[in-house]
C-alpha cells in the first residue's frame, strides 16, 4: 500500500483509517506486545515520521481501536442480552443468564481482552496528557453504555452496576493474559494432568468471576 501527500481533511481521514485497520489487522495475527510502530509503518506503507504525523505513539493508535473495538461490542453484546436475558426470570437467574453471556461474549473477544489488559500498564504509558483526557472522556461514556445494558437486564444492581462493568473488564483483560498457555504449562499439564485443576478456560474463569461478582452485589431479600 502506498499513499500520495494527504492535503485535504478527507484524504487525512483515510490515512488515519487505514493506519488504524492496518493494526487492527496486526491484532489479528500477533498479541499487543509484539505490535511495533515499525512494522505498522512498513505494512501500511509510510515512514514511521508519516504515521507519527497522525498517532503520536503506536499506543495512541493502540488506545483508538480500543476504543472502536470497545463500542462495537456493546453494540453486539445489547443484542446478545435482549435475546438470552429472560426479562421475568427471578433476579438471580437473570443475574447468571447475564454472566453467561456476558463470559461468551468477551471470550470470543481475545483482542479486546487483550486491549484491556495492556491499557493500564503499558497503552496509557506513553501517551500525551491531551491523548490520556481524550481516551478516557471516551471511556466513560462507553463505561456509561454498559452500565445502561446491565441495569436494563438487571435493574436490581442499582448502584453496584457501575462497579461490576469496571471490574468485569479489569477481570477479562487479567484472565486473558493467561489464555492460551505457553507450551512449557501446556506439557507440564500433560506430563501431570493433576496440575490441571489449576488451568480455566477463558470462558469458564471469566464466567465463575462475573457469576460471583453479580450475586455478590445483588440485595438480599
């Protein structure tokens, strides 16, 4: 892929789109970790100085598809609960019908799993204070999207909603760090199947999380 000099707002954008969707592609093939700037430069066909015309880091890039990655599955996952989320169950079922789903969902995620966990320690690390305010004004309004889900299907958490979307996310980009194991765990496993008790699947381990978490918070009657 090669580009001509940029001169209107319209061909920015497109520059700007492609540099995005090349690391979405990147994503797809690596974890975050292993995206570098030079290789995103290379595959999308600028010098690096060009991408940084538009990202000042390839964090800042990293932190954007989070965001567009993040909104894209709210929207799925508002469907996802409209179907499976039985509106007259008794609160505790509808609490472990939301888990489920909630668990399949970002499970069948492993990107953004992995977009969550790098977030804190790594892609708001080298970023510019303006990149920082602007990525988590978004945030919060993505964060005030899933509150709204979670106390549609389950009003009951009243206050405690807000809390349980944070961590749930915290929880998924924590579990995802393990998922899949590296192949020295992987052969310990087979050599000693009893040290198996100790591995989850994604699904499983964020599913046990989020059923705990919801029962946990919902008022005893």
């Amino acid at each position: 892929m090669s580009f001509q000099r940029a001169r209107s707002e319209e061909q920015r954008e497109i520059r700007r789109r492609a540099i995005l969707d090349t690391a979405a592609a990147m994503l797809d093939e690596m974890p975050v970790a292993d995206v570098s700037l030079n290789e995103l430069s290379r595959r999308v066909g600028l010098a690096k100085s060009n991408v940084l015309r538009y990202f000042e880091s390839r964090e800042a890039v990293l932190l954007e598809l989070l965001d567009d990655f993040l909104g894209s599955w709210l929207a799925e996952l508002a469907d996802e609960l409209a179907a499976g989320v039985e509106a007259h169950a008794a609160p505790e079922a509808r609490a472990e019908q939301l888990a489920e789903i909630l668990s399949r969902s970002l499970a069948d995620r492993v990107v953004l799993c992995d977009l969550f966990g790098a977030q804190g320690g790594v892609l708001e690390r080298n970023v510019s204070v303006e990149v920082v305010k602007r990525h988590k004004r978004s945030s919060l309004a993505r964060l005030a999207d899933m509150v709204e889900l979670m106390r549609r299907h389950l009003p009951e958490l009243g206050d405690g909603a807000q809390l349980f979307c944070l961590m749930s996310l915290v929880s998924a980009g924590a579990l995802s760090s393990s998922v899949p194991p590296p192949p020295s765990l992987l052969a310990a496993y087979a050599e000693d199947p009893a040290l198996g008790a100790l591995h989850m699947e994604l699904r499983d381990a964020l599913r046990a999380s989020f059923t705990a978490a919801l029962l946990g918070v919902l008022p005893r009657t």
